[in-house]
C-alpha cells in the first residue's frame, strides 16, 4: 500500500510513536491538582469537577474571589512548568523507535514535509530530539505551550497550526499516532491518521475505538509505503 497522493506532509506524535520514552504519567496525570493545592486554593473549590480546564478555571476564580488576581493570571504558567519538570526526569533514556529515523529522511527525500505535534512542552521535545540528534530533521514542532491551552491535542487546531507552518492544510497531512487523543486530533481536522501499536494501546484496543483506524505495526512500517 502506498501513501495517498493527497499527502504533503507528515507529522509524528513524539512519546509512543517516534521516539520511546519513558514519562511519570501518574505524577503527570496529577500536576494540574497539585498545582492548585500548592498555591493554597482550596480542595472544596476545584474538587467538584475532574475535568482539568474547569478545575483551572475554579481555581482562578476562587483566587481572584479572594483578592489573588494577579496569581490567577500566572496559573497557566505554573502548570506548564511544572509539567516540563516531570517530563525532564528521565529524558536521557530517550531513543528513536527503530527505523523511525529512515522513515523521515526517505519521506524528506521524496518532498514531504514532516513534523512533530506533540502534547509535551516546548522545552522538553527540543531537548527529546536534540539529545537524540534528529531535530533537524523535523520542518515544525507543535507543542503543548506554543499555543493557547484550548488548542493543543486533542484539539483539531494543533493540526491546523502544524499545518500553517508547513504550508499544508490538514486533509494534505497524514498523522501517526499512539493514543486516542491523537486519532481524535486528526479525525477532527480532516487529517490522514495511522494509529501505531508502539504505545499504550494494542490492535483490539484500536479496533474498539474505531474498526476503521489504519493501524501498523509501528512508524518504521512507512517506509515500504513511500513512493
């Protein structure tokens, strides 16, 4: 099978799918709550709700109810730090997935464009592919702070902004993913998605979602695609 004809671009999620990690998700899961309790807001005031932008948006409001406008502003900020922090803990054990590297240089050798959009920060995807000396080969980098927080994974506008850096719209943009969250970013921007099995989820785990999914082995099942 070779890749639709309509492609001009294509990006990678990066944890999971092109590059294996290794990430404290548990501590991650927990950084907006911890966050919040730490700045000396309430439980009674977010635990409402484990929906994370309301418990942000509770949080400020709670702040600002009591005369702590201007922390309120910086919430975001120190949600994101403290993210990156936990996502730097262990990014010296980082690699490419196998083949995952040859995949891109033949799709660069071939015209594509190709990126990575990616829920994690800014600071720890340029640190990701820089330790692992393959940033140069990446067009765009879409991370989790480059943009308002309502338009990161899942949101379809983290394809739409890939896509404005690498002068592509998103049916022009095929998407390899390992997680719901990615599949569910492609399907709504009108993207191209392969959902890989190098991550959490598992063929059956795939078809569940969506017997439709294409789903390959992992990135390195590309490159017999490229033409």
């Amino acid at each position: 099978m070779a890749l639709d004809k309509r492609y001009k671009a294509v990006a990678f999620d990066m944890d999971g799918t092109f590059m294996k990690t290794k990430i404290d998700y548990v501590k991650l899961s927990n950084v907006v709550y911890d966050s919040l309790i730490d700045m000396g807001i309430p439980r009674s005031a977010i635990e409402s709700t484990n929906r994370v932008r309301e418990q942000i948006e509770c949080g400020q409001r709670w702040l600002i109810e009591n005369g702590r406008a201007e922390d309120a502003r910086f919430i975001s900020k120190r949600i994101a730090d403290r993210s990156t922090k936990v996502e730097m803990e262990y990014v010296e054990l980082s690699r490419p997935f196998d083949g995952a590297v040859d995949v891109v240089k033949e799709l660069r050798k071939k015209g594509y464009k190709t990126g990575i959009i990616t829920r994690g920060g800014r600071e720890y995807a340029e640190c990701i592919l820089g330790l692992n000396n393959v940033i140069d080969l990446f067009d765009a980098i879409v991370a989790r702070d480059d943009y308002p927080d309502e338009e990161a994974k899942p949101s379809p506008m983290a394809m739409v902004n890939f896509g404005k850096l690498v002068g592509a719209v998103p049916k022009e943009i095929l998407f390899l993913g390992d997680s719901k969250m990615d599949w569910l970013t492609a399907r709504d921007s009108g993207a191209g998605f392969f959902g890989v099995i190098t991550g959490n989820l598992g063929i059956d785990e795939w078809r569940s979602i969506d017997p439709n999914i294409q789903v390959i082995e992992s990135v390195a099942a590309l490159l017999e695609m490229i033409e």
